[in-house]
C-alpha cells in the first residue's frame, strides 16, 4: 500500500470521523468533510483518490506501533 505524507488537518478529519463511528454517532457533515478533504488531496497530489482513503484509515485505525 502507497504511503502519504498527511496534513495534520486531514489526520484530524479523520480521527474525529473514526470517533464518531466508535461512538455511533458519526454526523454527514463530518464524513463528508473527510470525503472532500481526502479527494482534495488527492487531486492536489496526482494519486488516486481510494489509494489515499485507504491509507489515511490505515494511519489512523491502525498506527504503527
């Protein structure tokens, strides 16, 4: 899987939506802010925009010890 180099802004978009799903209570605004941050990015950056989902919820879910 591609690495990324994440904004922290991002990260926290999705740290905030990951809660929310824990807690079952994520929100449309907030998925659909990480929905537009993360194809922001990747259209910024040239790289397909599933390959950066994955990636940013791999980040987030589950860091690297």
């Amino acid at each position: 899987m591609a690495t990324f180099d994440f904004p922290d802004t991002l990260l926290q978009l999705e740290r905030t939506a990951w809660e929310e799903i824990q807690n079952g209570r994520l929100t449309v605004d907030t998925a659909q802010a990480v929905q537009a941050a993360v194809t922001a990015f990747a259209i910024d950056g040239g790289h397909d925009r599933y390959a950066v989902e994955m990636g940013l919820k791999m980040s987030v879910r589950h860091p690297a010890g």
